[in-house]
C-alpha cells in the first residue's frame, strides 16, 4: 500500500486552523510517519504534486484568483475537508457581504485601485463540493486529529451536531444563563470546543457557529432579559461566522 | 559592460506565515528593485471595527493572526483602556504579562524549530530534520506545548484565548491552578538553554545591518506586554506619540501598508528589542547569550535564531517568577466604563512592536480604528536586506542566490498573515 497524502490550503484566514495541526505537539511526528505531507507551506518547503488523499482548506474565497484556486484544490483532491469558520462560514471577514466593500478598501488603503478583491468573502462550500467541514474559530485540535484518523482509516468522521449545552453538561460546569444571568450562546451553538468559555466563566459567543438545528427565536428573548440590548444581540450573532448566524436568523 | 540576464522562480516560499511574493530587479551587477510584494487577500478589519463596541477588538483583532493572538489582545486592550482612562489593577497587569510569555515561547519556538532551523542544517522541513535529529525536534515541541499550555492555562485556548477582555479577565486561576506549570516551566528552561546552545553552533553569513531600531521600554524590565517607546536613534516616544512617528503609505505591490519613522526605514522585533534592552534581561538569558557569541547588540538578521531563543529563556523564567508570586488578585478584571475618546496601545508581539489605536464615540462604539502591525513595519528594512544580501553574493549561483534570499525574509519571520505561504521570487536581470 502506497502512504496516503495530506494537504493542506491557505486562503483569506489568520493561519490559527492550520496552525492547529502544527499545535498537536505530542502527534505531529507520529502523525508525519503515517501520511505523508505532500503540500503544507507553513511547514515544508517540499511540494509533490497531486492528487492528494486528504485535503484541509482554511480560509475563505475572497479574490478573483482564488475562486479559480479552489476548484484546482478540489480536482486535485480525492476528499476535501473544509477547516474553520473562514472555510466553513466565510469568516469575520465576511462582515464586508453586508457592506460596501469599496468603501472598506478606502478606509484602509490610499490607494483603493491597488487592491484585487471580490465583494464577498465566501465559505469555500459555495464554489465546489466539500467533503466534510470542522467548524470553529479556531478549530478544536483533538477534533481535527480525530478526523485526519477517521480519513486515514477510511471511516467517516464522527461530528457533533448537538449544542455547546451538551459538552458543558459533560465537563458538569455551571449554567451561567440559568444560575448567574450571563448572556450565553451555548444552546444555540455547535458543540465541539469543549465549552472553553463558560470554563472561564465567560457566556459562548458562538465562534463554532450555529448548530443543526438552533433555536434561536427562543434563546433571544433570554439574552435580552439577561441584559443584552437589541444592538448587543445583533452584534454577537454577526461576528465570525455572520453568513451561517444571518441565514439562521427567524 | 555585462548584459548577463538571469530570471530565477520560486513560486512557493514556504515556512512563513501568509502569502507574499518576491521580485528582485538586477541591472549590470546591481539590483535596482527588491520588493517583498505582500498578496495576502486583505480581510479589512480597520474596517468592519468601525460600529462594534468597545468590548469586542480583543476578540475580533485576535483573528487577524493565529499565530500571535496574544499581541492583537493585548495592544487592543491597552488602546481601549487608554481611551477609557482605566488602568489595571498590578495582579491583573501580571497575568497579561505571563499570558504573553506564554505566546513568545510558543511562537518563538515554531519559528526556531519549524520554520528557521531548517534553513540552516540544509532540511526543507521540520518533518524531515526529525529522521535525523529526532530528539531535537522533539524538544522543540515540548518548548512548543509548554507555551501552549501555560496560553491555556491563563488564557482557555492557545489560539484565540477566550478569557481575555479590556479591564483584564473572565476569570483567573488560583495558586493551586498554576502549580503545575511550575514543572512544565523548569523543564522548558532546561529546552530553551539548549536550543541557545544548539542554535549557536549554526553558520551565520556576516553582514550588519544599519537599520535603526525600535522596541518598547519599561522601566526596570524587558518590555513585552506595554510600556513606552525607543529608537536606536535616540527617539523616545509615548504610544500616543507614535502617529507623530510612524507614518504609513500604501505602495502599488503590497496589501500591507510600508511604515516608515521620521522618513527612514527602521527594524522592530527581536534584533531591536535585544540590541535596545538586552541589559535588562535576566542574568541566565544574560549568560545564556553571551556563551552564544551574542555581545550586548546583534545586528545581523540571521542570528535572529539566537536572540529568540534567548528571549525564549527569559519569558520562562519571567513566567516562572509571576508564578511564584503569584496572589489571585480580588477581581479578574477592572470595570470599563466607555466615554468618548481616542486611545493607543503598544505591546512587542513574539515579531515586534503592534500599535492600536481606536477612537470610541461616547456610545462606546468604536468610531476608527487603526493597526499597525510589525511585518509591515519591518517591510522596508527586509526589502533593503535583500537588496544587499543579493548585492553581496552576485557570484552565486541562481539556485544558490535565491535560496539565501529566501532565507533573508525568514530571518524576519515575517507574519503575513498580518502580512507569506507564498513568496514568489522573480530575478529580472538585464
Ligand atoms: S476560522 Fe478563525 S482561526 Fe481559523 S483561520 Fe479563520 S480566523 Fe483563523
Ligand atoms: S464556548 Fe462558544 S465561543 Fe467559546 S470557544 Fe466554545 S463555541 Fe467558541
């Protein structure tokens, strides 16, 4: 048998997902003997040419140039796995779709005519066909090496579509919405995180984006007796994963 | 006269963070343009800030880099607690200085291990230097998990803390929280002094560079997580004074924007903040340095591999001694209450100084925003490097000449990302 490829694709993004699974120090060498890693610029220099077994794609399509890259990774790709909120959801940088982005340039460049970009920024699902999709800003690590196991095993992998509820359940933390009247997102968000945030005693802000089936029109009301103004609650559902939250919104 | 015309690609520099490219221009024996094109698509985060509440740059700004997360946390915080009026109470100061120590070792530590030394032992990756020195690379990754584990300790996640928030924290740990990292910590002191030993064995080409300098500065210790500024020049400014400094242009081959201080080109990051403060670094990393071959400056870019693993030595030792004191402080953070204004903050990201500023309506709503990060500080300064270290070397062969200016760019561990996966080296020779 052949030792299966990864690789792994930048777009518009921070880095933060692919960095992930530079950050599964205890793995990364164990994981290097089992794959081999055919293209992945943040770490190796080295580039075989495809087609690769595994794909992870971070960020999301922003540019002229880039939507044809995509659809290069994908023909190249026997499965796609979409990796993080930019990949999955467009990102924060995807608050431009609901402004004009010409406008943007000028507040940031002097020279607006120097910048080449679309007036989206998109999940990478709305250009080519993905095969699976972590979600999280960033991505959890032990999801993402999970995942990579699965694929290597040729299963699929196993995801939550349950709420951020479930893992705080699981870790016995306190409900911060129920016993403390912090505003929290959590019943409404995907789990996988681990529920960082209520661990801090901070209320979920959603950076894992919504989960199957939110019911948002009932949790609104509750932010709002908690204390979050109109403004507030519109803010936090239009943050890092704004094109799924605005889609889901009643 | 020579025509010798010489047309070198790398489409891929790899082992950077974002997505950049390279284009050198010689002429007759000399390079007549060097320029690190910056073609990271720009996400306009100066722009979709305006409108959100004062609250929200910690988190939003984070996601500008996954690599250096802290730094956008906290030059965010301290603009908005400068424009608020409110300073911190000393234990909450402390922790968000032991959560930054937390990412210069790590990040530190990817660059010494995954992404710069590499260069020097002739592996394309870290993957392939570990089927030789498995128990070096392994030790990097332990330094790597130690930084990562004291970020979660403190912050909730390394990448993207979560319990970060202007006024301090969500929450903060207890003595017997931190304990443990206690031993992690003494371990990676041991790491982090071999990896100074291991680094100064490398072969370092000898150039100087006449860049001028700036760091931040605090009395008394090695500046990180605030503090005011110094140049090698002699300049000395408050953050609030640095838009009187640095000013930004917008050149046609770039999505970052070239800063320049007073009109010239200067360096931030490692180099300057040891050349400017190595004096106030503590007596190992002192001790550390000098058995490395370090004086009190270093000016050659490519010993920067040094000068961080020396800063790896004193963040864990700096670490160590919060954590020692350590006392939970009687809240984790101090109330922020909005009022118009503008604010500026400064901290030294692991890749130099990041400056931000915000100006808040009385709403508390963030009216402008403008961020300043180090790569595209350092941007002219790289771009000169190149040009000489490419002048320098004109009787290299072009696979030679273009692997040493790729590793001229690494020097700088240029973030991209806040400005390269991709550089893309074109010699146009004529
Ligand atoms: S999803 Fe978040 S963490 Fe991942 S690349 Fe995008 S901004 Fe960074
Ligand atoms: S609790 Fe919510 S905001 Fe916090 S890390 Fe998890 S999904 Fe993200």
């Amino acid at each position: 048998m052949t030792t299966p490829t990864l690789a792994v694709w930048k777009f518009a993004s921070c880095d933060g997902c692919q960095l992930s699974l530079l950050d599964c120090e205890d793995e990364l060498l164990e994981l290097a003997g089992k794959v081999r890693i055919a293209h992945f610029l943040e770490a190796s220099g080295t580039v075989v040419p495809g087609p690769y077994d595994v794909s992870l794609v971070e960020g999301s399509i922003t540019t002229p140039a880039d939507l044809r890259r995509i659809r290069e990774v994908r023909a190249a790709s026997k499965v796609l796995v979409t990796i993080g909120a930019c990949a999955t959801a467009g990102g924060v940088q995807a608050l431009r779709n609901f402004a004009d982005v010409r406008e943007f340039a000028s507040i940031v460049y002097a020279h607006p005519e120097y910048i080449d970009t679309l007036a989206t920024s998109t999940p990478v699902a709305a250009h080519v066909r993905v095969d699976h999709e972590l979600h999280g800003c960033p991505i959890d690590r032990g999801q993402l090496l999970g995942t990579i196991t699965a694929l290597l095993a040729g299963r699929a992998p196993d995801l939550p579509d349950t709420s951020v509820c479930t893992d705080c359940k699981r870790r016995g933390l306190t409900c911060l919405l129920v016993a403390d009247g912090t505003p929290c997102l959590g019943p409404v968000t995907r789990a996988g995180c681990g529920a960082l945030c209520p661990g801090v005693h901070r209320g979920c802000f959603g950076c894992f984006g919504p989960m199957a089936k939110p019911n948002t029109p009932v949790l609104i009301p509750l932010l709002r007796s908690r204390g979050m103004s109109e403004a507030d609650v519109d803010r936090v559902f239009s943050t890092f994963t704004v094109t799924e939250t605005r889609r889901e919104e009643p | 006269m020579s025509h010798r015309s010489r047309q070198l690609k790398v489409s891929s520099l790899a082992r950077v963070e974002g997505e950049g490219a390279l284009r050198v221009q010689i002429a007759d024996g000399r390079v007549e343009r060097a320029e690190l094109n910056i073609y990271e698509p720009p996400r306009f985060f100066e722009a979709f800030l305006r409108g959100r509440a004062h609250t929200e740059p910690p988190d939003i700004t984070a996601r500008i880099c996954g690599i250096c997360p802290v730094a956008y946390q906290t030059s965010a915080c301290n603009a908005i607690e400068d424009a608020c009026g409110v300073t911190l109470d000393p234990g909450i100061a402390e922790a968000r200085r032991l959560l930054y120590c937390g990412e210069w070792i790590s990040s530190h530590a990817l660059h010494i291990y995954l992404l710069h030394a590499p260069d020097f032992l002739g592996h394309p990756d870290a993957i392939s230097l570990a089927t030789r020195h498995r128990d070096v690379v392994e030790r990097g990754l332990a330094l790597k998990k130690a930084g990562n584990t004291l970020l979660e300790t403190i912050g909730g996640r390394a990448i993207h803390p979560v319990n970060v928030r202007v006024g301090g924290f969500y929450s903060l740990p207890t003595r017997a929280d931190l304990r443990p990292l206690d031993e992690t910590l003494r371990r990676a002191l041991d790491d982090a002094l071999a990896t100074v030993r291991w680094t100064a064995g490398f072969e370092f080409p000898d150039v100087e560079l006449d860049h001028d300098l700036l760091a931040a500065s605090e009395p008394g210790r090695y500046a990180i997580a605030d503090g005011s500024l110094h140049t090698a020049s002699g300049l000395a400014f408050t953050p609030q004074e640095f838009p009187d400094h640095v000013v930004e242009t917008h050149v046609p081959h770039s999505t970052a924007l070239h800063a320049s201080l007073g009109g010239h080109r200067y360096l931030t990051g490692p180099l300057a903040r040891y050349t400017l403060n190595s004096a106030q670094l503590s007596e190992t990393a002192r001790q550390a340095a000098a058995e490395a071959g370090l004086g009190p400056a270093c000016r050659n870019p490519f010993r920067s591999i040094l000068v961080r693993g020396v800063e790896i030595v004193y963040a864990i030792e700096e670490a160590l001694r919060i954590i020692e004191a350590w006392e939970r402080p009687p809240r984790a953070f101090v109330e922020v209450p909005p009022r118009a204004g503008t604010g500026h903050g400064i901290s030294e990201a692991p890749r130099g100084t990041l400056y931000h500023r915000y100006e808040l309506g009385a709403d508390g709503l963030v009216r402008t925003a403008t961020i300043v990060p180090p790569t595209s500080q350092n941007q002219a300064a790289i771009e000169a490097d190149l040009r000489r270290v490419v002048e320098d070397h004109l009787d290299l062969g072009d696979a030679e000449l273009t692997t040493l200016a790729e590793r001229t760019i690494r020097n700088y561990d240029p973030c991209i990302s806040c400005a390269a996966h991709f550089l893309d080296i074109t010699w146009e020779g004529r």
